[in-house]
C-alpha cells in the first residue's frame, strides 16, 4: 500500500513552476512603441511574429463586467476552491457514467500551470496521470498565487483566437476595444472562443447564448460575425510615424521615446495629404516632411509618406535617396563668397555656354529655357538660374565643391569630383531629405553643421564650422529676398511668407523630384514630392509641388510668434550700390569685410579674351544624307573683342572674325584657328565631321 502511494506521489510529482513576479517580468510582447518628446504613443510596430501579444494587461485595466463573463464560463467556483474544483469532477465523473458529454472540470489555477509547463497539457496524450500532475499543479499555484494573480496571469497567457494571446490582444483584433472598455456581452463571446478558438459564428453564438442564461440572444449571431469579420488593428495608437517605426523599433517590448512633436507630425501628415490630392496621383504620388528645431537639431516632425496613391507606400521618401536639383547651389555660392571669388552683387553672364567634357559637350539650360544677360548673383540664386551656377562652379572647382558638400553631411556623394562634373551645380548628386533639412539648417547656424537627433538617446553634437558666418548669412539673406527671385517666381509665390523666412526649391532632371527646403530663426523644414518609383511628374514645379506644404508648415510653426531675421556677424559691410546700364535697380547689398563697392558693371567685350565659342573642342558633327549638302553649314561663333582678328579653317582664310561665317566643311577632322593682326594664333579648336 506504501509503495504504491508512494509511487503514485512520484509519478505526478508537478514540475517545477515559476513564480507570480517572475512569470510577469518574463513576459515579452510582439510588439513595440514608439512615442513623442512629451511622451505620447505616436506608433507601433510588429517585431517578433511567434505570437501576437501587447504589452501585459494588470487585472484592475480589465473591465469588471468581461472578467467575470470570463470566469464564469471557465471556473465559477475559482473564488472558492484551492486549485481543485472537487465538485465540478464529481460532476465530470457521474456525466462519464451516465454516458453522458462529461464537461471539463480544469480550474483557472490548472491551466496557467498547463501554460507554465505545456508538458502537463500536451496534446494527444491526457492520460489520468496527467490529469493528476495538473491538479497538483493547480494545487501548487493556489499556494504561492494569490487569486487576482492567477485570474491576472490566466487572462494574459490564454490564446483566443489565430495567433492573439491574452486579453489585450484579443481584445484590440476582435473588437477594436481596449480590455478596459469590454462589455458583458463581450466576455462572454471570449469566453465561447475558448473551447474551440477556431469555432465559426453559428457555433461562438450558440455558446454564448447558453453562458449568458439570457431569454433573448438573438444579438450574439450578429456580434459573433461581426467579431470574426474584417480584422481590427492591434496597434493602440495614432499610427504617425510608420516609417519611422520601422526603423527604430527592433526589439520586442522596446519603448522608444523620440524627439517628435505628436502636434506638429499630425499637422506635417495633414499638410502633405492635402497637397498630394490637389496634385491628383497622375501628377504626383509620393511626398516627405521633415521639420527640425534649429537650437537642439531636435527632429520634429518626420513624415516618410501618407500612402494614398502611392505604389510603393512602405519606402520611406524621407531616407530614401533622390537627385536633388538645384537645392545644392546656396552651398555653391556660399562657397565663393567665402573664398572671395564672388559678392551677392558680382555680376554673372546667364548666356548660353557649352563645356567640353570627357563624356561630350555639356549644355546648361535654365529651367524656362531662356536666358538673362547679365545677372548679380543675389538674382542668379534668388531666381535659381543654371548657366551662373555653372559658371560659379568653375570659380571654385568641382572637386572643392564635392567635399563642401561632403562636410555639410552629404554622405551619398560616395565619388570624386570629377565624376558628377559640372552637373553637380546643378544637383545631379543624390541626397536624402533629412541630409538636406541638417544642411540647410548649417545656413541657419551661421555656417555650422551637427548631426540631426531623433531619440532622446541620442547624443547633443557641437556643432562645427563648415562655411564662415558671413557667407552664410549672405546666402540666407538671400533665399529670403522676395525681390531678388520676382523675376524667376513671381513677386507673390509659396515661398513669400508674411515673416522672414529663407527657402530653396529644386527640381530634378525630367521632373522626378521636387523640392522646397527652408528655414526660419527658429526651425528648418524639408518637403520633397514625387514619384518614388521614379516616373516623372507631369506639370509640378518648386513652387507648385513642394513649396506648398512647406509654406502651411512655416505659418503653423510661427503661429503667434513670426521669425525675424538675424543680426549680420561681425565682418559684414553695408554699401548702397549702383548697375552701369541699368542691369538691376540701385540697392543696399552686404559684403564680407574687403570685397564691398558701390558700383557694379559687366565687363565690356574689349576686356574678354578672344576666344571661339562655336565649334567646342572635341565636337562631332554628322551629316544627314536626307538634307542638300550646301544646307549643312557650320555657323562660326566668336566672343570677346575681335576687330581685326581674322578666321582660319585648315589653312584656308575664312575671312574677318567678326563676319560669323557659315562653312561646308569636308568629312574628316578639322583644325580652326582665331588670328590676330600678327599673325598670332590667340585660340583654336578640332572638330569632326562624319
């Protein structure tokens, strides 16, 4: 008899179980979130995908009318019993005699010890020993729980339904609901899940009309099939930054806390999805918002896109990698201001140019296709022209170019100078919107960069010095000048706000992005739009696509407070200046300290080399078969003063320099020479004809 007691004790000795606190502590969700500065829930991403949990639900978040619907379906006597319901297996035991469906007698206590130890529960094989093991079990439980805790633990590990385990989750992907805000009716559709998780509605209806004990129960069918429907999100939250999420939220369980302002995300989401539905998604689809504080380089906003019409909705647009047009060029001319090749009211030659380059003839064009004359760079970057760009960038070189913008963050020009050529002036590199917003904001700092935040954790940067404070504040005095972009945008543009504010726009090549970055005393913002598969966009410009959003932007953000412009720094000089032939109105203009005059003209042609502009070096010229031969000439074009200077193709004199010949040339490669009243050869060119 002994032995045999004996040897029943140990074959249903229970498992060891953990314990209330450990089991908590132990519990990780599938989840993270991710909230603003001031502590907001923002956003939530999916990590681990076992199992879909939220975070652990304590029993006072539960409400009080579910919680009991659950228990009493599942364990009634739970209040009163020690882990063992010795009435409810009298029960199960006379059903079983009488041949009849004996009902399961596992107390509340039994099964959080079968999901403590799955071994006391495992499928296919419920021997009496295991029933045994798992009342002792609940047995052990009931003698180091308390009973809200065990109720606690039973309501966070049960799985209800497909992959939800626990209240919370069941309770957000079936009804929408918080645990707190379940009703009655509610737990007692929990509770007929419970049996068969998988069961369909007739069935889950049927249950819980006979756990309700209730006359009428014709409302269960529809909210059986209601909660079985369209799936509820599981996500608690506003879902403001999925973008972000995405990329911040890595671990199970993390609560990140960003730099974000949950007012000012909502406002950047509702501005960009406003401007893309005007566009419509035949002109444009995608769009980015990135807002910063200026003094903690605090990201504020980040809006990767709203979806909408987006074909490819889960890229973020404002990490994403997009040529940037002609946003580079305040760093261009911040560049030659700094090094004294140029002041704002230096005089710029918008004519057409063309460059010989290893890959061919390079031909800058503006964005209207026309040309100024002569321009002062104030209006040849206010207006955002391209030709004085260019000319720009051959005063300060394409290699010094690239590693200031190199050292202003951009880190996607991975190449030498050289390689970008004289496109890089006009933005032919590829950047992202959050290395424009931190570079424009440099301009805002007096020349001074530092790395954007997103989390709270990450480190304050000191900002260092990339382009002097004087050339930087010119340059901004500039993006902020009305007049001197009427010309290029109109006197009454997006970018004309009602307080001082400095903005560039950009548009790539054939039209496949469109940008407008600006900043205020007190913060920078980015707006990028286009197609992130990369198809253009069909009649958007600067001022019509991005300039827009950045506009709503700027008048929220200086709601009450405008922005007012900085002091100049020390080492500017102020001088009323004047244009020889009328080529800009008299004005006030700043300089950095030596480079200031007051009277500003274009050089005349006698003070140019004389040079050949037509023909370019290097140029090819093919003749088609399909035109009479004597109606393929060569226009011959000459700059600089020339009287006297005569024209000489292959040896033949072509005449005076200054005549603009026509020449028939021959198939085969050709010499040309410009000849002075010396018979000095001044300039020459080869040039093929096939």
């Amino acid at each position: 008899m002994l032995l045999g007691f004996g040897t029943l004790y140990w074959t249903t000795l229970p498992p060891p179980l953990p314990g209330y606190a450990a089991v908590r502590a132990k519990w990780q969700p599938s989840e993270a979130w991710l909230y603003d500065r001031n502590g907001r829930l923002i956003d939530s991403s999916r990590v681990d995908y076992q199992a879909r949990r939220l975070a652990w639900t304590p029993l006072a978040d539960i409400a009080p009318a579910a919680r009991d619907a659950l228990v009493g379906a599942e364990d009634r006597r739970f209040r009163s019993h020690g882990g063992i319901d010795w009435i409810a297996i009298g029960g199960a035991i006379r059903d079983k005699l009488a041949g009849r469906h004996a009902r399961g007698a596992s107390t509340l206590s039994m099964q959080v010890a079968a999901y403590l130890a799955p071994g006391l529960a495992t499928p296919g094989r419920r021997t009496n020993w295991d029933k045994l093991r798992q009342m002792r079990s609940g047995a052990a439980i009931e003698a180091s729980w308390s009973k809200d805790q065990i109720l606690e633990a039973y309501l966070n590990l049960a799985g209800f339904r497909g992959e939800a385990q626990g209240i919370g989750a069941a309770a957000l992907g079936l009804f929408g609901k918080t645990p707190a805000a379940l009703t009655r009716d509610d737990g007692l559709l929990l509770a007929a899940l419970l049996p068969n998780p998988r069961a369909g509605a007739s069935e889950i209806a049927r249950r819980a009309c006979a756990l309700s004990h209730d006359a009428d129960c014709s409302r269960f069918a529809g909210a059986a099939a209601s909660m079985l429907g369209p799936a509820r999100t599981l996500a608690l939250d506003p879902g403001l930054a999925p973008h972000l999420s995405g990329r911040l939220l890595t671990t199970p369980g993390a609560k990140v806390t960003t730099t974000l302002d949950a007012r000012i995300q909502a406002f950047a989401i509702a501005a960009l999805r406003r401007q893309l539905v005007g566009l419509g998604g035949s002109r444009a689809r995608d769009g980015a918002v990135v807002v910063v504080d200026n003094a903690s380089g605090d990201v504020l906003a980040y809006v990767g896109g709203i979806g909408g019409e987006s074909t490819a909705p889960a890229v973020d647009g404002a990490a994403a990698y997009r040529q940037a047009g002609s946003t580079l060029k305040p760093f261009l001319y911040a560049q030659a201001i700094e090094k004294g090749y140029l002041t704002a009211a230096s005089i710029l030659d918008d004519s057409p140019v063309q460059l010989d380059t290893a890959s061919g003839l390079y031909v800058p064009q503006n964005y209207d296709k026309a040309f100024k004359g002569p321009v002062s760079a104030r209006v040849a970057l206010a207006g955002s022209l391209n030709v004085p760009a260019v000319r720009t960038l051959l005063l300060t070189g394409v290699d010094a170019f690239r590693d200031r913008l190199w050292d202003t963050g951009y880190r996607g020009l991975v190449e030498d100078g050289q390689y970008y050529g004289y496109s890089l002036a006009l933005g032919s590199a590829e950047v992202t919107l959050t290395e424009q917003v931190a570079a424009f904001r440099s301009l805002a700092l007096g020349g001074r960069w530092a790395p954007l935040r997103l989390t709270k954790d990450d480190p304050h940067v000191a900002p260092r010095a990339i382009t002097s404070p004087q050339a930087a504040w010119i340059v901004a005095d500039i993006l902020a000048d009305p007049n001197a972009r009427a010309g290029t945008f109109g006197v009454d543009s997006a970018l004309r706000l009602p307080f001082w504010a400095a903005a560039k726009t950009g548009t790539s090549k054939a039209m496949r992005d469109n940008w407008c970055i600006g900043f205020s005393d007190r913060f920078t913002v980015g707006v990028w739009v286009g197609n992130l598969e990369g198809d253009p966009m069909r009649a958007v410009s600067g001022t019509s696509g991005a300039a827009p959003v950045w506009r709503d932007m700027m008048i929220a953000l200086h709601q009450g407070r405008p922005s007012h412009a900085s002091p100049p720094p020390p080492g500017i000089e102020t001088r009323a200046i004047r244009f020889a032939a009328g080529i800009e109105q008299p004005r006030r203009e700043y300089f950095t300290r030596g480079t200031a005059l007051t009277d500003v003209a274009s050089a005349p042609a006698a003070a140019r080399r004389p040079r050949i502009v037509n023909p370019v070096a290097g140029s090819v010229y093919a003749l088609d078969p399909d035109i009479p031969r004597d109606r393929q000439r060569l226009a011959i074009g000459v700059s600089g003063e020339v009287m006297g200077h005569r024209l000489r193709l292959d040896a033949r004199d072509l005449g005076s320099a200054d005549s603009h010949p026509l020449v028939l040339a021959p198939r085969g490669r050709h010499r040309l020479q410009l000849v002075d009243l010396g018979g000095r050869v001044v300039d020459q060119v080869l040039f093929t004809i096939r």
